[in-house]
C-alpha cells in the first residue's frame, strides 16, 4: 500500500456514541499532541445543548438542538483543534439525551 505523506498525518475514525448530561469525553487527549478534529457528524434522540469543549476550555458556544436534530463538520482544512496539547475533545450535553454518530480527527504536535 502506498501512502501519500503529502496529506499529513492519517485521520482516526471512531464512534461518537454518549448518553449521559454533562462532559463527555469524545477523543481522549495524548500527552503533548493536539486533537484536530476534521469531520464529525452526530444525531441527538432528545432535545438538549450542545457546547464543544478542549477540557474545560469552550471551542463553541451553546447550540440548541432538538429531538433527532444533527450537526454535521465538514471537512474544509479547518479543524476544530483542543486549546492545550493533552487536552480531551469534549461534547457537553445540558441533558441525559442518545447521542450518537462518528468522528475524524488527528493527532499532532
């Protein structure tokens, strides 16, 4: 197989799939590396806030979301990167809602 280094560094596909009110942790942080969140989409089951989060740090602000609302991050060079090498990539939900759906991001110095 070939690789074209030119891209960077290979994305990591993982689930994004929480339950509970509060932080939840989507991708764990890795001493010294940056998370760079490239593409993510997620579905909500019930009505409740969303707010992005490097830590305890806010990337986003509060977005609203209703029962089987969506949000989807396209890919556009842009990624949503954690504030701290080290840092979690958090989702905060204001209520105890299914959220599910899957994410790409890297991990870089």
């Amino acid at each position: 197989m070939i690789v074209d280094a030119t891209l960077g560094p290979r994305s990591i596909q993982a689930p994004i799939s929480f339950s509970a009110a509060g932080d939840n942790i989507v991708v764990a942080g890795v001493a010294g590396m940056y998370v760079k969140v490239l593409q993510f989409f997620l579905v909500l089951d019930g009505t409740s806030i969303l707010t992005f989060k490097s830590n305890a740090s806010l990337i986003s602000g509060p977005m609203s979301m209703l029962a089987n609302g969506s949000i989807v991050l396209d890919y556009i060079q842009l990624p949503l990167q954690t504030v701290s090498p080290g840092d979690n990539f958090v989702i905060n939900s204001s209520n105890a809602v299914n959220v599910g759906g899957v994410i790409w991001y890297i991990l870089a110095p």
